[in-house]
C-alpha cells in the first residue's frame, strides 16, 4: 500500500494537469438585457467538455463585472446542473435558452467537501444552452431577471 501512494499522487496530479487552464479561455465584451438598459460584463467562453468541468474552480475572486458563460452545441434537459465542487467563491447561475434569454437563475455556494459526490447539484429546473455564472448577488444587485437577455454583439451595449 505504502508504495502504492506515490503512484497515485503522480496520477492524481497529472489528472489535474491535464484540466485546462482557464486563464486561457477566450475573453468577450458582452451584455446583460434588462427593459430598462444594456449592462456591459466581461466573459470567459468555456466551450469543450474540459472547459466546462473546469468552470471557475480554484479561483479565489471573480472582477465584479466579469463570468463564465457555458456554451452547449445541444439542450440541456432541466434535471442538468452544476455543482460548486472545489469552487472557492459563491456565486450565481443563469440558465439562459438559445437566443441567450434568462430562463431560470439559481444561487450556489461553495462545497467544502473534497468529495465531489458530496457537493449538492443546483439543477435548471428549465431546458438551456447556456449558463452564466457571474459573482453571487450579481444579478439580483442590477435588477436582472427571468426575461431578460445576454447578448454577445458589441452593437447592442449601448
């Protein structure tokens, strides 16, 4: 057993090699929609299967203006969600359709356990494409509600 351990810390530790790194994700000037104005937001795209399971784990701060948007190439059902699993910061989730309008948004705390299995699961409860994950408080703090609508196109966030 005893020389079974620093075989498993070698593979452990490459396991979390191989998640990509984050700060290298493609950075994009966006917009929330609300009836009453555009909010400009800084996004990171995380666009591939890694990406995605990576998410905003490790990171001690988010910018206050800045998240993660998740981009789906298929619907995801309503039972599908996140978790918070070696996420450091509290934050908020909006499950957003294919045009980008918000079609649910849930809050999620961080998981203390280092067991993922032990980590609740903050499902849709609503079909999606994309989720949004900005700072905890984030969108409550700017009015943004079901309804309204993330936009990708700089013409719109005047």
């Amino acid at each position: 057993m005893r020389a079974l351990f620093p075989v498993m810390t070698l593979l452990f530790s490459g396991c979390l090699a191989a998640l990509p790194d984050n700060q290298s994700l493609p950075v994009k000037q966006a917009c929330l929609i609300s009836e009453e104005r555009a909010i400009p937001i800084t996004l990171e795209i995380a666009r591939s299967s890694e990406e995605r399971s990576r998410g905003l784990m490790e990171r001690e701060m988010l910018e206050p203006d800045a998240g993660m948007l998740f981009v789906y190439s298929n619907e995801r059902r309503a039972d599908h969600g996140f978790w918070m699993y070696r996420t450091l910061i509290p934050l908020d989730i909006a499950y957003l359709d294919r045009q980008g309008t918000i079609r649910a948004i849930r809050q999620m705390a961080p998981c203390p356990s280092g067991q993922g299995r032990d980590c609740p699961t903050y499902r849709a409860g609503v079909p999606f494409y994309l989720a949004l994950e900005m700072n905890q408080g984030y969108f409550q703090s700017r009015k943004i509600e079901v309804g309204d609508r993330l936009s990708l196109e700089p013409s719109d966030c005047h």
